[in-house]
C-alpha cells in the first residue's frame, strides 16, 4: 500500500501522485467513475495500474489516498 | 539541428563512458542523453534521483544540506541548530548568500552558526541532554527569536536521540515553535530528500499551529514559494508582483519568518519558483487548504513576460492591467540591455550543470541575449523535472543527470561552450582550463537575477566573463 494523491488537471482529467517516488503521471482509466461508486483500476499513461478501494464520489480535489499496487511501470 | 549533431553527441556519450568499469557504465549510460524535442516524457531516455556510482567524483550534497541549507537556513527568526558535530554547521554557513532585512544576532539569524558540536562523551550517552540546555542557553541569548529549528546531522539519527520529545518539552517551556527535523544526511541519493523532508516538517509542526486563528485572506493575497533571496532574488520578484497589485504575504523561504509561514494557509494563489524543493508544501497546502498553485520563471523578459500573464490569469481584470502595464514598464528598458549586450553575446554557447531549477528556467534569459544552451543537466532532480527540461531545451543538445567530475569535464573538453554555469566545486577546474566560468548556485557573489532589475545584472555578469581578456592568455597547465 503506498499513500497517493489525485488532483484534478487543468484540463479537467486526473492527475496522480505517489510523493515516496515523485512520480506525477496522468490518469488513463478509473474503473469506476460515478457519483456513487468511484475508484477502482487505475491506469497511469506510464502503464502503471493502481488501485483505490471503490467509494463516493470525493467532494473536492486533490486528495490523499492509500493505494494498492497491482503493476508499476518501473522498478 | 542535424541529425549528424545527434549522432556525434551520442558518440561523444559513448567516448566519455569507454573509461568506465562494465557495471559503471551500464549505470551511468542511463543517465545521460541527446534531447529530443519530440518526447512526451523523459522516462524512457534518462534516469534520476538514484544512488551515485561509488568511486566517482559526483556533485551532490546530503540530506542536511538540502533541509538546513536549502529550505530552514533562510527563515531569518528561526535559529537553526545544526545537531551534532560542528563541521557540517561550520561549512553549511553562509555561503549561499539568502539576504535578509534585520539585524543579525538580535532579531535574524541566517548568518550565524548554531551547533551543539557532538564530543565522544554526547556519542556515548547521548545528546539530548545537551540539546536541552542549548535552547536554554538560546533563550537567554537571543530572546527575540520566533522560533528554533533542530537540524539532524547523521550521528543523531544513528545514535537514536529523541529528538522530538525534546522539542515538545522545551516548547511548552518555552513557548516557541520548535521544530526536530529528522534530515540526517545518510537519508537518501541527494540533497533532495532533505528538501522533502524540511517541507514534511514545515507541513507537520509549523502550518497546523494556526489553524484555528488565520487571519481573513485579501482577495489579492499571494505567497512566493521556493525563492531564496540568493543575491536578493526575492525582493527583485517582489516588487513586480507587487507593482502588479498583487500583495505578497509570505516568502518561503528568503527573508522569510515564521509567522508569514505560519498564515501563508490564508492566501490565494502560491507562485512557486523552485519546483523541486517546494512542490510538496505546495500540493499539501492545495489538499487541505484548497489553494492553487502555479509554477512561474522570473529569467529574462521572455519569460517573464510569460510569467506575469500567467500569474494574472488567476486573479480579475485589475491585476490583468496591472500586469500589463508592468510590460510596458519595464520593456523599454529591458530592450536597451538586449541592445547593448546581444551583439557581444549572440551565438555563444552555454553549458549548464546547476541544482533544482535553473538547468531549465536560464535558458530563457540566455536566449534573450541571443545565446544557446548545448548541455544542461541537474545534480539532483526527479522525473518530472527533466519532463520539463526536454521542452525548454533545444533538439539535439546534451542533457546528463548527476554528472561526474570526469564526464562533464570531458563533456566540455569535446562541445567547448563559450560559457560554463555550474557551481563551485565545478568553478576552479574550468578556470583553470582557460573556460570563462559563472558560479550559477549563488550567482557568483553577484545577484539577484530574478525579475526585470535580475535580467540586468545577469546581461552584465554574463557579458563582463564572457568577453574577459583574461581567458586568451591562459592555458590549461596540462597543455603547456
């Protein structure tokens, strides 16, 4: 598990961040992507997958989360 | 550029690494590359923030650099004690020229060293004693001060002393903030862990302490993140937000103190200059606070210019005139430099090997003057800033991350710029191999750089050793 923050980007998309390894790469996909249920797989433009255990929508960005990771594009 | 200028950098790439060991080689390869405009990321191409080869002369400084010389040393209020053996406090002082307003010894102390100068016996049974008894001692001798800060040196962190408890102690005794900050130096590749970990300690015992009491943001409040005032730089930045109608509330850190820090949770927008040693404090500020922030590069007119219409496109149509009519102020001006000192600059070319954000943010003020930028590299950035760096810089020129004393060396011996930027353990070498050279980590004794009046004094100091006499009638002793 490693602590993760989403931001919103200028351009409207998700942004991730994961500060042990400054690594700041935009989000591709989110498995789930409703008010209700939001989270899921990740997918990071570097071919990263991560995933955020499914919860509401969050009211305001960016935010911190704990995140699991299922495939890192680099070692 | 040409494709036979690629090839022939990526040849000299390889000519440099041929000295190296099989393993030494694999690992340095990865972090030197030709830019290629092209790229979306620099991921692929160069690898950073890792370990340094063993055996080979690199750069870098440690994590106590990064958070006591870096990122606390500046806050003028504070006393920074450098905990633990008195060398790291006594080289760590004053060589990096952040300039204050105040009277030194009484109400600011940047350029006073403070040390708990670890013997044998603090080794042995621990120093946390003494450490008490030195803010004692500090209270008594400089009451005016906001605040302290502890600044861990390795044996602190090896040792095992507590230092947060005596911290806490001492503060309700006291009733000052006081900061422990664990920036041992064996933490980390580089200074930039200690950045991190003085932006955590600044997030975790400084901005929480007025939560509950922050005074009303104006609608036009800003803080500069990431200046240092190296030379000024800060002030020269200032002015031409405040000239905008801006209202700076804070500097972190260059002539900053702790109740700016402490209330800087209220303003509106945080401009950051130094990404690399900011952006943590600044995406935490952005959560739980909810203020933007943006990246902005007072370096030449160009960029400036840039700049300021960026910063203003956050704010309402009065601080869209004022930046404006800031423009208009100063380019006259600024043309006159560009005329008086392009014609005995242009076409010089420039090699850079700097810290956390001039390798990228210069090359505008370089271009301004008709220069060229071949090389630039960073002893210690990330990723992302070199995703920022292949943009900035032209196709076809040489980028290397932690460069060793031997690569860069060679490096210049093969592209021979006209002008090499680096810091001052670069300085003497390249002097001595007849290179006109500018100490570009604390502007050579010069400064500021930053804002319209920086541009200034960077064309002159650029013009004044570039165009030196001195250079013709020296020859590298190795070649004599």
């Amino acid at each position: 598990m490693a602590n993760i923050m989403i931001r919103k980007s200028a351009a409207g998309g998700l942004v991730f961040y994961l500060p042990k390894r400054d690594l700041e790469d935009t989000v591709t996909s989110i498995e789930f992507d409703t008010p209700e249920k939001w989270g899921g797989e990740l997918k990071l433009a570097n071919g990263g997958v991560y995933y955020i255990d499914p919860q509401p929508l969050p009211a305001r960005f960016p935010l911190s989360l704990r995140a699991k990771r299922l495939d890192a594009a680099e070692q | 550029m040409s494709t036979t200028n690629r090839e022939e950098l990526q040849n000299l790439i390889h000519e440099v690494l041929e000295v190296y060991p099989e393993k030494a080689k694999k690992d340095r390869a990865k972090h030197l590359m030709v830019n290629d405009k092209a790229l979306e990321s620099a991921k692929k191409c160069i690898t950073s923030n890792r370990k340094s080869v063993p055996g080979v002369m690199t750069m870098r400084g440690c994590a106590y650099a990064g958070s006591k010389g870096v990122v606390w040393g500046p806050i003028k209020d504070i006393i920074d004690i450098s905990h633990g053996p008195i060398g790291c406090g006594q080289y760590a002082r004053g060589g990096r020229r952040n300039y204050m307003n105040g009277v030194s010894g009484v109400d600011s102390f940047c350029d006073i060293n403070f040390s708990s100068d670890f013997q044998e016996k603090d080794i042995v049974f621990g120093g946390d004693k003494k450490l008490a008894k030195l803010i004692d001692e500090l209270e008594t001798l400089f009451p005016l001060s906001k605040g302290i800060s502890i600044q861990s040196e390795c044996p602190v962190g090896l040792i095992g002393d507590d230092i947060e408890a005596v911290s806490k102690k001492k503060a309700a005794e006291i009733g000052k903030t006081i900061v422990p900050v664990r920036c041992e130096g064996f933490r980390g590749v580089s200074q930039s862990l200690g950045h991190h970990i003085a932006n955590d300690a600044v997030r975790d015992w400084i901005l929480p302490t007025r939560d509950d009491k922050r005074p009303e943001a104006g609608p036009y409040d800003v803080a500069i993140l990431g200046d240092y005032n190296i030379g000024g730089d800060a002030w020269a930045s200032r002015i031409l937000l405040e000239e905008m109608g801006l209202n700076v509330v804070a500097q972190w850190s260059g002539d900053g103190t702790l109740p700016e820090m402490e209330n800087t949770p209220a303003v509106k927008l945080n401009l950051l200059h130094c990404y690399r040693s900011m952006n943590y404090i600044s995406r935490h500020m952005e959560e739980k606070y909810g203020i933007p922030w943006m990246e902005y590069n007072f370096f030449g007119p160009t960029k400036i210019k840039e700049s300021l219409r960026e910063i203003a496109s956050h704010f309402d149509d009065k601080i869209k005139e004022g930046a404006e009519r800031v423009i208009a102020k100063y380019t006259p001006a600024m043309e006159e430099i560009i005329a008086k000192f392009k014609p005995r600059l242009e076409g010089k070319k420039v090699m850079l090997y700097v810290g956390g954000l001039r390798p990228r943010h210069v090359i505008g003020a370089y271009e301004d003057l008709g220069m060229e930028v071949v090389g630039t590299g960073y002893e210690f950035a990330h990723n992302d800033d070199y995703d920022r760096t292949i943009k900035e810089m032209g196709d076809a020129t040489l980028i290397y991350d932690d460069a060793t004393g031997h690569e860069l060396e060679d490096f210049v011996m093969a592209m021979k710029p006209d002008l090499i930027g680096s810091g001052i353990k670069e300085k003497y070498v390249f002097h001595k191999m007849g290179y006109p050279f500018r100490q570009l980590h604390s502007w050579d004794y010069s400064g500021p750089y930053h804002g319209y009046d920086g541009f200034a004094v960077f064309a002159r100091d650029m013009d004044m050793t570039l165009n030196n006499p001195v250079w013709k009638m020296m020859q590298a002793p190795w070649k004599a």
